[in-house]
C-alpha cells in the first residue's frame, strides 16, 4: 500500500474514533425482509412419536390454534432484503399463553389482549450458504400497534431486538408490523416439516428498525473523503476530479466480518495476492442514487478496521458535485460528497 495514503487513514482513523466520532447517532437503518413458505405448526400433538410423520398437509384443527399453554413453531424462507435476493431462515417459537382483556374462559385475563410471549430469529445467507448474520427478538404476540413502527407496517406485536451476530453483532431495535402478502398457513405437528416448500405457505413482509453497533463510514482526509483514483492512487479533489466510468478506491470504516476469518481487533495481515480478507457482508455503493459496480471489497493491509472498496463511477454521471451512498448488510452509512468532471 502507498506509505502516503497509510499515514493519511492513520490519522483520518484516529479522528473517527475520537469522542466527536464516538458520539454520533447510528443511522435509522430499515429492513424489509420477505419471507416465503411460512408455515406456522401449532402444538396440538401430546405425543412425540406422531410428530412430524405426516408427508401429506396436515391443517391444524380450529380450536387447536386458540388453546392456552401450548407452544407454537413458526419457520418460513427468507428470501430479500429492501428488494435484494438473499437466502435466510425466519423462526420463531410461540407459547400459547394466549390473553383477553374480558372474561373468556381458557384465556388469561389481561389489560394486553394476546400477550403471546415469544423468541425469534432471523437468520441471514449469501446464495452459496455463507451466514451474513443473525438477529434475536424477544417478543410478546398481541397484534396491538408498535409506536415507532413504519407506516407501511400493520399492527403487529411488541418485539425488541435483543442483539445480533455477525453483520449485526450488538444491533438493537424492534420489529413489528407485517405486509401479509398471501395468507397464513396453520399446520398440525403431525405433518412433516420436511414438505414445508412442497406444501408452501403464506408469503410476508417483515419490517426490522435496526440500530447497529456500527456503521458503514468513509474516511476523511484533509482534503476530503478517503477516495482515491486507481490507478495512481491520488486523492479525488476538485483539482483532480473523478470521470464517469472511472474505477476509484476508498477507504472506510464499519464493514465487519471478512473472510478469511480475523480475530477481533487484530490488523489486516501484509497483502498478498489471492489471499485478501474479503469483507463478508454485502457491499453496495451508489452515486446520485445510481448503483456503482463493486469490484472489490477487502480489509486494507496493515490496519484495523479500515477497508478498501474499489468501485466505478457510473456511465453518464453528470460533471459536478456527485453524492456517494455506502452500504453493509443494508445498514447505510452517511452520504458524502466528491467532484466529478
């Protein structure tokens, strides 16, 4: 790496990591997760040697899906984020512990109608299988209107984001509200959760407002955003301005997990070819709102939490000021400015 540009992230690190940086707000980060093949097994088998045996659907019985002290399995396919494809598992598991707020004999009375505890997971994959991350939700089932939640969001229940791993390590925030796009699917435990796609299920929209531990940043230079031209390694400035289609790189902060993996807080080893740590989640950049190609995005040799992401400026990017989106994991960082000509 350019000696130059290693003494210049030096420093635009050490003032990312100052009390000023430390105290800035996470961005609001919003993720609509769909979910397909949602299947919800309702515990009406007492005995465990008939679960699951069925390879035929199996609907639950009416009264089954209304009875306190049971517990409930839910567990559908996620299948995008904010539009994106991506793979993923949603599961959840239910106590029946079903509430009224007036007298209905068999239901608990309480000021909270539902009042369905629960614990869920999403779990988020690249295509090849590879986790992104997780997010855990504790949860309490009631169909009652989440304050906060999107408008886009129907009245769902009250789940706090209790923490996550990998892309998500230390998130918070809460779910709740959904877009049911078809409708949900009640089966009995005797049916075999192996024909779950066979059978299908009901397609939905999950609203996640998350507040990540961190975030996607890029570094500043006296002379503004760590972007630098590829094939020389100079910063972008209004005395060299970027090209529409040219490849640039940029350094920042916030993108997490590589692969290989890397013990935390330990530096990126010395480079050497074929053996990057390839950041693990996904990277997109855009510019005027326009997606840019990334070409690559790896943890910068000899540093700690600084990142490389080389990417091109679109085709057509009008001459001027352009605007630079950044994201990981669908989790944006703050925009930033860089001249164009």
């Amino acid at each position: 790496m350019n000696q130059r540009i290693r003494t210049l992230l030096v420093a635009a690190l050490g003032a990312a990591f100052s009390v000023t940086g430390l105290a800035q707000t996470p961005p609001v980060t919003i993720l609509e997760v769909d979910i397909e093949n949602g299947v919800l097994y309702i515990g009406d088998v007492d005995i465990a040697s008939k679960r699951a045996v069925s390879p035929t659907m199996v609907p639950a019985p009416t009264d089954a899906q209304y009875r306190t002290f049971k517990e409930n399995v839910f567990m559908g396919d996620i299948v995008a984020v904010n539009g994106k494809p991506v793979k993923g598992l949603y599961q959840g598991r239910f106590s029946g512990f079903l509430a009224s707020d007036t007298l209905i004999p068999g239901r608990a009375i309480a000021d909270l109608p539902g009042a369905c505890p629960a614990s869920i997971n999403y779990v988020f994959l690249h295509a090849d299988g590879t986790v992104i991350g997780s997010i855990m939700v504790q949860s309490v089932q009631s169909g009652v209107p989440l304050p906060g939640a999107p408008a886009a969001a129907r009245p769902g229940s009250l789940n706090a984001i209790v923490g996550g791993t990998g892309a998500f390590l230390g998130a918070r925030g809460q779910t709740g509200g959904l877009r049911i796009v078809s409708g949900n699917r009640f089966a009995s435990m005797a049916e075999d959760p192996a024909y779950r796609r066979v059978h299908g299920g009901g397609k939905y929209t999950h609203f996640i407002h998350l507040i990540p531990m961190t975030w996607p940043e890029v570094l500043t230079l006296p002379t503004g955003p760590a972007i630098f031209h590829a094939d020389d390694f100079s910063p972008v400035t209004a005395e060299k301005p970027a090209r529409a289609g040219e490849l640039l790189m940029m350094s920042v902060s916030g993108l997490g997990p590589v692969r290989p993996n890397l013990d935390p807080g330990k530096p990126f080893p010395a480079w050497q070819a074929g053996k990057e740590h390839v950041v693990n989640s996904p990277v997109e950049v855009t510019v005027n709102g326009k997606a840019a190609a990334v070409t690559s995005a790896i943890g910068w040799p000899g540093m700690n939490n600084a990142y490389r992401v080389d990417f091109r400026v679109p085709e057509g990017t009008a001459a001027g000021t352009a605007t630079l989106g950044l994201s990981v994991a669908w989790i944006n960082g703050p925009e930033v400015k860089f001249p164009v000509r």
